[in-house]
C-alpha cells in the first residue's frame, strides 16, 4: 500500500496555477484515497482554461505515479461552471486514467487503407510533442505490427501488458501476442473483451491521446469502445468511390447515435501518383469525401494520394513518408484542443 506521506509529498511540490502555494495548500486537490495500489483524489479546475487544467491534470497524475507502491491513479476533474470564465471550456476527466484523449479512427467498410491512415496519423502526432499511443482494435486483421515494423512478442511487467515502442509512439496489438500465421477465430463479444484488456489492462504510461484503429464496419468492437471508454473524437476513413463512401455514411451515423464526435473524414488513396512520370489519375474518383463531409457538416481532414513511397514505406514498417499527415494531425489536434 502506498504511504500516505510520500503522496502528499508529492502534491505539494506541484503548485497551484492560480497562485498561493501548491495543490494541497490552496485546495485544488483533495479528498485522497488510497487503496488497493490506487491513488484517486478530486482535482479542482475552477477559474482555469482548458490546456492549463489538462496540464495540471497530467502533472499530478505523473508525480502520483512517481510514488512507491502506487499502481494506479484516478483523477475526478470538478468545476463550478457557473463561476468558470464565458467561454472556457473545462477538461474533462478520461475514461482511462493517464491518457488524456481517445480517438477513434474507423472506416465503414474495409480495403481503403484505414491502418495506414491510423499508423500514419499517431506518428505524425507524436512529430507535434503529443505522448501518442495506437492501439491496433482490428482484431481479426491485425497490421500495426507491420506498418511499424514491430518483430517480436509484447511482454508482461506486474500483470500489465507493456506496449512496444517504435517511430516515437507506443503501439500494442493482438497480432504482438500471436504467430503471424494464425487466425483470430473469436465471436464478436470476445474480441471486444480482447481490445478492452489492451487498454485497461497495458501500461500506457501517460499519454496526450491515444489513437485506436478499430476494424471495419459498426459490430461488437465499436460498440463496446464507444459506449464503455467514451472517445474524444472518431475519424473516418474513405476512399473516394462512392461504393466506399455509403459505409462511411454509415459509419458517421453510428457515432452520432452513440454520441462521439466525429473529428472529420480523411479521404486515403484520393488519386494515384504514377511512379515512372508523375501523373495523377483518379482511378477510384476525387472529392468524395470532401462533398460527404460538406453535406453532413463533418469536416474535412485531408486527402492521401496513392503513391509507390507510401505503399513501399507501410510494407516496410516505415510511417512518416506522405507530408500529408502533417495537416492532417494538426487539424486533429486542433479538434482535440490540443
């Protein structure tokens, strides 16, 4: 069991941001529990903007994790909103303790790169200073592994599954506990319990957000996500064919039911890039996305050309080769406030 003098310690070297001394000196932080390894306690963001209050958060959640014993934090975000600032949001308390941001990236239907797009999306915002995490929640075709270049199998520390670490980020995924050659034969309750253990049940540390490519279609999976861990945001993936845009229509109207903001849509394999002359065909259209988007009023991320140096760097476990994510990743991070 945790001391409760060493978690004292620790709140009061973090001072208040308002001024007057540290967290535990002015208030902000009480009602301290310890238990079972856990440490929880209510964390008052009364009279700050949101990024002040989400760094404080992660600052007390870091220092708590810093203690002996501790195994856990949970942190409860309070605020009289009837004193905060107009037009201040507050943050509000994650799902999971430590990570701060959940987003979901998704496709309605499968084959329009919607792996490539998750992968390419955590890298480019870890590029921006974010703590990123993936988490591969394609369960039955696991290919984080591969588009990061991940060999080998995940390890356990104390009963936690640890995520590996590659291109800046932690990725953790079912095919990280498998042979390659073996099929994932689970009915849909069972791989949804699978992807809530790599997530409740891993080590992610302290994470800005972390970035669950789920399979595709509106099954089990996305179900259990969005109702149990209640994402910050959904992004989804289409490419331009209009066969592929009725799923992602679908797709957007399930997150609207289950009340998850839909982020924006990204539009992969928007035109082809011939290797040899540089000439640009839209082979399975262009602007689909941009014109779905507009009429359902769901934003716009960015387009992701078809081109032999993505295609080459995904299958050599190399992200980061397309500049477009760097817009893309900045307008996500934008719609995150963060």
């Amino acid at each position: 069991m945790p001391d409760r003098e060493e978690v004292g310690a620790a709140l009061a070297g973090i001072a208040d941001p308002s001024g007057g001394g540290s967290v535990l000196e002015t208030g902000r932080a009480g009602g301290l529990r310890l238990k079972d390894g856990v440490a929880g306690l209510v964390l008052s963001v009364d009279g700050l903007t949101q990024d002040v209050a989400e760094r404080l958060r992660a600052e007390v959640e870091v220092a708590l994790r810093r203690v002996p014993r501790v195994t856990g934090v949970r942190i409860i975000l309070t605020a009289d909103k009837a004193a905060a600032p107009a037009g201040v949001a507050v943050a509000q308390d994650s799902a999971v303790p430590g990570i701060r941001r959940l987003v979901a990236v998704a496709s309605g239907k499968g084959g329009v790169g919607k792996s490539t797009v998750a992968a390419n999306l955590a890298v480019a915002l870890a590029k921006r200073g974010l703590a990123v995490g993936l988490l591969d929640a394609d369960i039955y075709g696991p290919s984080v592994p591969t588009l990061l270049g991940i060999p080998g199998r995940a390890q356990l520390e104390d009963g936690k599954l640890l995520p590996m670490t590659a291109h800046g980020i932690k990725a953790l995924s079912i095919g990280m506990m498998m042979a390659t050659d073996k099929a994932v034969i689970w009915r849909g309750p069972m791989a949804a319990s699978a992807m809530m253990q790599m997530i409740e049940q891993a080590n992610w540390g302290v994470l800005d957000i972390l970035v669950i490519d789920l399979p595709p279609g509106t099954g089990d999976i996305q179900l259990t996500m969005a109702q149990k861990l209640k994402p910050s945001g959904a992004v989804v993936v289409s490419t331009p064919q209009d066969l592929a845009l009725i799923d992602a229509r679908r797709a957007i109207a399930m997150f609207n039911e289950v009340k998850v903001p839909v982020l924006g849509m990204v539009e992969n394999m928007s035109t082809f890039v011939c290797p040899h002359c540089g000439e640009r065909s839209d082979i399975f259209g262009h602007g689909g996305a941009a014109a779905l988007g507009e009429g359902l009023g769901v934003p716009f991320l960015g387009a992701v050309p078809l081109t032999m140096t993505l295609r080459l760097a995904s299958d050599a476990g190399q992200p980061g080769s397309a500049p477009e994510f760097a817009g893309i990743a900045e307008r996500v991070a934008i719609g995150l406030g963060l």
